[in-house]
C-alpha cells in the first residue's frame, strides 16, 4: 500500500502567470533569467500558460527574485524598496495603540517609495475595508500584485494582533477571475469581483490592541514570504473531504458517492454544501490530482504510468489526456521540459 503523501506535496500548484510576471518584474536578460530559474529547480516552460509550479520552487524563486532585484516589493514601486524595510516598519508599528493606526502609518510609510499610499483604510459602522489603489500600469494590469500586497496586510495585521483576521470578502478586480481557484486556496475562501480589489474585515477588529514586541519583528519579517503563499483556513467541512481524498487508494479515488458515505451525508447533502462553498466534488477531486501530479513530475520520482496508476486511472493514455486537459501540456513534455 502507498504510504500517505506528506502536506506538502498535495498543495496546490501556482499557475504560471505569477511566475512570469514575477520574472518580468526583474528584467533579466534570456540567459539570467534561464539561470534563475534552474537555480529553483524550474524548466523554461515554467513560464508557459498551463504550466503548474509546486509552492517550494515557488517559494525559492520569490526568495531569490526579492535578492537578485535588490527590492522588497519587487519593483511594484515608482521606487526601490531597500531589504529590512520591511522589518523595519514592524519595530515601529508595534509601538501604536491599535490595528487601525498600524495600517494607516504602513501607508504612509510606503507613499515614500510610489508617491501616493498603495492601499487606504474605509471604515464604516460595523466593516473596514482596506482598498488597494493601484497606479495604472504595472501594478493595475497584475495578477501577482493584488494578491501579494493583500496577503501581506492580513498576514501582518494578523501577526500584530496575535490572531488570524477574520476575513468577512476578498474582492478582485473582475479580469482576474480566471485565478479563482488560487485566491481561494491563498485566502480559504471564495472571492468577490468588481472594479477595485479590497479585504473587507470587521469593524471592530481594527481596535484590537498590537500584541508585538519590536524583538519578534526579525523572524516574522523572515517568514512572511512562505506565509503568503500557505494555504489560507479552509471551511473545515472541504478540508475534511480534501483530507479523506488524500488518503484514498488509489490517491483521490473515491467517488462522489463513496465520499459522501464516508462524511456520512448524502450525496445530495454533499453537493449541496460544496456549492455553498463555490466548489464541486469532481472540481476538489481534480485539483487534488493535478497538483500531485505536477508536483511529482516536475521531482522526476515517479514514471507516467506508475503515476497514473496511483492516480486510479485505468489507462496511462486516459491520465496523459487528464493531465494535458489541466495544463494544456502531455506528461511527458512537462517532464521532458526539466530534462532540458
């Protein structure tokens, strides 16, 4: 029997697009950038629409793309963000008496690098919204921006109160609703569109007192980069299914049937509650599988038919047309790019 796949091999994959426009952002030349990329493990098609990166070659491109720029914010920025800026900003925001006060002061302190406050704080009766204000160009027409720069401040809000923020929307401007699938694995919950990206949060939560001492500003400043690209709390109910996947075999074999048996519900009760979390049974089940599969290929463990045999397909050619439908390339392809 196949021993169970650790956390971190089943999570989701990152599209390519953030990859490219993190790579963008740099300006390297052909051969810098290849060598970027193959010091992160990563083939060129990286780069390709379809192509799926595993969150660890994520996570080491990010790492590197912040040192080889010389840029905190990756060149978003009318100006160069200098490393430990950002630690630097929390040793001074642990001083102030609350949440609401620490997001404004961040503003102003990053309008020294672009001239106008990235994001501004609307308060209301009983909800807050911190609403990006992006300038055209660069930061309005990306994918990575919104979704970084967001992820931060509820990351760090979270971290200088001393508890997860409870997020009440996501709101994303409506061209990026093609990445609905990864806002929601980064946020753990389904997004709004509309014209303006923002966080929407209780009211109340901006008066909560900061619970940091300048001494812990070092090892979050270190670890806010893996943070962003974690998986946000999922609904316990999906993380209950997603858990149960996992652990079938063959790898995500069930059926919605099986599934529902196994929760204990009906069918009919399981598809009701995924719709309610905007997901479906065969959706979870096939991002599960892709993920894995991406991920093992890409590590060059596993052969295609073994892994379509783990992957409880009957046939190699029926998980090769699976595969290529997910990333609009063949197994061998994704794999053979690495070879390269």
């Amino acid at each position: 029997m196949t021993r169970p796949y650790p956390h971190w091999i089943v999570a989701p994959t990152i599209p390519a697009r953030f990859v490219r426009e993190m790579l963008g952002q740099l300006r390297l030349d052909a051969d810098a950038r290849a060598a970027l990329l193959e010091r992160c493990d990563l083939p060129r098609e990286a780069l390709r629409d379809g192509y799926r990166v595993a969150p660890l070659n994520y996570r080491a491109l990010s790492r590197l793309a912040v040192g080889v720029g010389d840029d905190e914010a990756l060149s978003f920025f009318a100006r160069t963000v200098p490393l430990g800026s950002f630690e630097q900003l929390l040793r001074l925001l642990v001083h102030l008496p609350t949440l609401a006060e620490a997001f404004e002061e961040a503003a102003r302190f990053y309008k020294l690098f672009d001239d106008s406050p990235p994001w501004r704080l609307e308060k209301h009766a009983r909800i807050a919204r911190l609403l990006l204000t992006p300038r055209p160009g660069a930061q309005t027409d990306s994918v990575l921006w919104p979704h970084m720069l967001l992820l931060a401040l509820w990351h760090t809000g979270s971290w200088l109160t001393g508890e997860i923020l409870p997020l009440r929307r996501i709101v994303l401007p409506g061209h990026l609703s093609a990445f609905t699938a990864q806002t929601r694995f980064l946020f753990g919950r389904q997004p709004a569109f509309a014209t303006q990206a923002w966080l929407e949060l209780p009211a109340v939560n901006l008066q909560a007192p900061l619970m940091r001492r300048p001494a812990e500003a070092a090892r979050f400043a270190r670890h806010l980069l893996p943070a962003v690209i974690a998986p946000g709390p999922l609904a316990s109910f999906e993380a209950h299914l997603r858990a149960l996947l996992c652990a079938a075999e063959p790898f995500a074999g069930l059926s919605e049937l099986e599934a529902a048996r196994a929760l204990g519900i009906s069918r009919q009760t399981l598809a009701r509650r995924l719709a309610a979390l905007g997901v479906t049974f065969l959706g979870v089940r096939d991002e599960l599988r892709r993920d894995l599969a991406c991920t093992l290929l890409a590590r060059g463990s596993v052969s295609v038919a073994k892994l379509a045999e783990r992957l409880g397909y009957s046939e190699p050619s029926a998980f090769q047309r699976a595969f290529k439908q997910w990333t609009g390339l063949p197994p061998g392809a994704y794999r053979g790019g690495r070879r390269e």
